[in-house]
C-alpha cells in the first residue's frame, strides 16, 4: 500500500548521477577561471626577470628588439586526433620560456665570472714589485729635438740614446744606426709618431721604440690610431723580454679601446704575454674573454693565434 509513494529506482538513479557530476563541473569551471590568473603571474614573473637581465647585460639602458617573427600556420590536425585546451598550450609555451630564461641567466653570471678573474689577474700584474737597491743610472747627455713638420708642428723627440750591450755596437754606433732610421714626415702627427716608433721596432731598437710609442700615446692618445700604437708597445716589451709589462699594456689598450681596430689582437698577445711569464691559468682565462667577445669579429690571424695558444696553455685539459 506504500508503494505508489515510493520513488522508482530509476528516477533516485538520475538523481544521484546529477549530484555526482555537478561537482566535477563546478571545478572545471573553477580551474579554467583560475589557470589564466595563474598563467598571468608567471607571464609578470617572466617579465621582471627578463628585464632584470636586461640591466644586467646592457647597464647603459640599451634593449636588444626580440627577434620574433609571425607565428607559422599550424598543420591540419588529422580527424580524431584529440586537442589540448588553450590554457594547456599557454602553460607549455610559458614553461619553455621559464627554462630559457634560466639559460641565459646562467650565461651572463658565468661570463660576469670570467671578466672578474681575467681584471683580478690584471690587478695583480698592476701591483708594483718589490723594492730592491739598484745601482744608480748615469746621467743620459741632452738631445735636441728633431726638425718642425710642414705643418709647423714638432717632431717628438728623438729617443734617448741606450748603454751599448755587451758585446753589440758602442753607443756612438748605435746612436748612428737609431739617427739612420728614417722619420716620416706626412702632415699627420699622430700617425707619423706610430709609423716612426713602427721603424725602429722593426729595425729591433726597442728601447728607443718604447720611448716614441709612449710620447704618441701621451700625446694622441684618443686618435685612432692609439690602439695600434699601444698594441705595438706591447709587441716591444714582449721583445725586449718584459712579458709582465706586456701583458699589462696589452690588456690596457683592450680595456681603453674595446672597439678600436687592434683590441682583439691586444687580447691575444694578453694571453700569449702571461704563457711567457709562466702562467697558463690567467692566459686560459684571456682565451676565453677573447672568445665570448669577439666570437664573431675576430680575424682569421687573431682566431688561429687563439687556437694555438689554447694547445699550447693546455686550456681545457
């Protein structure tokens, strides 16, 4: 008699289906509501850290413009191939650029490292030698200064004479061979100051080189010819035997000049400067500052010097 009152199987069946489904879509729907959002953070994340290597990288303001281009047309999906969500394809795209960003990051504090221990190895060249009692020099007898230009302007002096060597020419010989050795004479002080200091290297005076390389550079030392000038002054030192001197002058002429036109060529004779003076560790370090930033200007010549050089200092090994 109770019977017609109870609900049928059926319809309490329906009932209880309806209540298990209506919680899985209230939190579908809550997730697709709540992805975007947290899409949106990591996006602002992302923005923050890139514009924090950005000031890391180019400290004077510059920003690189992205290299990308219009996205390509997606392939045709063959039929029944099920589909990600957007949000799902958002996420990965965000994912991917988080880890590239981490990358890069890593990059520049490696690179930030490598130019810490090549200017820590400068430093310490820099640092004066101890003092120790040295005979006293006789006094140099005065020379006159060389003849005007056309242009009316001063020849630098000519370079003081140097002690004979033993068993090489006297000092009148030898100041007979340096007088022999001709002065250029264009117009263009600068580059006549080099050319003349040029000469004499060649002619193996490199005292008398160092003395008319030094007089340009304190001269003209902003012309662009100065990068060739130190870097010539280098090469002289390297000569006479002075690779501590050298590899300083060298890696002054990189780090005053980065852009003149023998700054990756000064950062090569840097490393091959500190091989002479027996420490491999600092030339490995100069290899690699030459390679991150001349990677892709450096000249074939400077290029082969490197590859040499790092056989030779064992970098790497």
């Amino acid at each position: 008699m109770f019977s017609r009152h109870r609900p049928s199987r059926l319809v309490l069946r329906q009932v209880l289906l309806a209540c298990a489904v209506y919680p899985i879509a209230l939190s579908g729907a809550a997730e697709a509501q709540s992805a975007p959002k947290t899409v949106e953070g990591r996006v602002d994340r992302l923005e923050q850290e890139m514009r924090a290597v950005q000031r890391k990288v180019f400290p004077s303001g510059q920003v690189v413009a992205p290299e990308v281009g219009p996205a390509a047309p997606l392939p045709a999906t063959p039929a029944g191939t099920p589909a990600t969500s957007p949000v799902a394809d958002l996420t990965a795209r965000v994912s991917a650029i988080e880890a590239q960003l981490a990358q890069l990051t890593g990059q520049v504090e490696e690179n930030g490292h490598r130019l810490t221990k090549l200017e820590d190895a400068v430093a310490k060249l820099n640092a004066p030698p101890p003092v120790a009692a040295v005979a006293p020099v006789p006094a140099m007898p005065s020379v006159a200064p060389g003849p005007a230009t056309p242009a009316g302007r001063p020849q630098p002096a000519a370079p003081r004479p140097q002690p004979a060597a033993a068993g090489g020419p006297s000092s009148a010989a030898r100041n007979e061979q340096v007088a022999a050795v001709e002065r250029p004479s264009t117009g263009n002080a600068a580059l006549d100051g080099y050319t003349y200091g040029f000469r004499l290297w060649s002619a193996k005076f490199y005292p008398e080189a160092e003395t008319q390389l030094l007089a340009t550079l304190e001269k003209y030392g902003s012309d662009p010819v100065a990068s060739r000038t130190q870097n010539l002054l280098g090469r002289a030192y390297l000569d006479e035997g002075k690779p501590v001197t050298a590899a300083k002058t060298f890696y002054e002429n990189y780090r005053l000049r980065p852009k003149g036109d023998r700054a990756a060529e000064s950062l090569a004779w840097t490393a091959e400067a500190l091989m002479q003076a027996k420490d491999n560790a600092r030339a490995c370090a100069a290899y690699d500052e030459l390679a991150d930033v001349f990677s892709a200007s450096m000249p074939a010549s400077v290029r082969d010097m490197m590859v040499k050089g790092r056989v030779r200092a064992k970098c790497g090994a």
